[in-house]
C-alpha cells in the first residue's frame, strides 16, 4: 500500500466516525447518513484497490479512472449546490412567513 492510500483511507474513517456521530446527534436523517456511508465506503474501497476505478471507468466508457472521480464529484457537488439552494429558499419563505406574523401581531396591539 502507499502511504497515500493509507492516509486517505484513514481520513476516510474519521469521516465515517463524523457521519456516524452527526447521526446519533440526528443532525443527519437516515436516507442522509445511509447516503453518506455508501458514499465514503466507496471511496475507502477505491483507497485501498485503485485498479476499480480503472474497471467502474471502462464499464461507464470513460477513458481513466481519474476522470471517472472528476465527473462523479462535478455530479455531487452540483447536486449538494441544489439541495443548498432549496434550503436558503425554503429558509426565505419561513423567515418571511415569520416577520409577517410579528408584523400582524403588532398592528394588532396597536
């Protein structure tokens, strides 16, 4: 093994202790931490046995492994950015909801 793929493995087990101890403090739901794991097994896998990249890129018809790893990142990460998004907007809706209520409660007691 080389000391990259040790030390990527390892940092890859304490993302697992995070995602498991953010799920026993449910700050993470289950789809969520069931998510993650597969997630960071997966790529714990492909620490520790590097020649699957090379397999799962020609199984998907992608010439390197690397570039198999850009696209799936590119793929996460703008999907994290969504999710992100529906949040703030979901966020917005709630804080205006909000104000709106105060501002009526206000007029009221006047």
């Amino acid at each position: 093994m080389l000391t990259i793929q040790i030390v990527g493995f390892i940092g890859i087990l304490l993302i697992l202790v995070i995602v498991l101890s953010r799920f026993k403090k449910k700050q993470l739901s289950l789809f969520e931490f069931i998510s993650w794991t597969i997630l960071w097994i997966f790529l714990g896998l492909l620490a520790i046995f590097p020649s699957l990249m090379m397999d799962l890129a020609r199984l998907l018809g992608v010439g390197r492994g690397v570039d198999v790893i850009i696209y799936i990142a590119l793929f996460l990460i703008f999907y994290l950015i969504f999710k992100i998004n529906i949040r703030m907007e979901k966020m917005d809706q709630d804080i205006t909801k909000i104000v709106k209520e105060v501002a009526l409660r206000e007029i009221k007691k006047k």
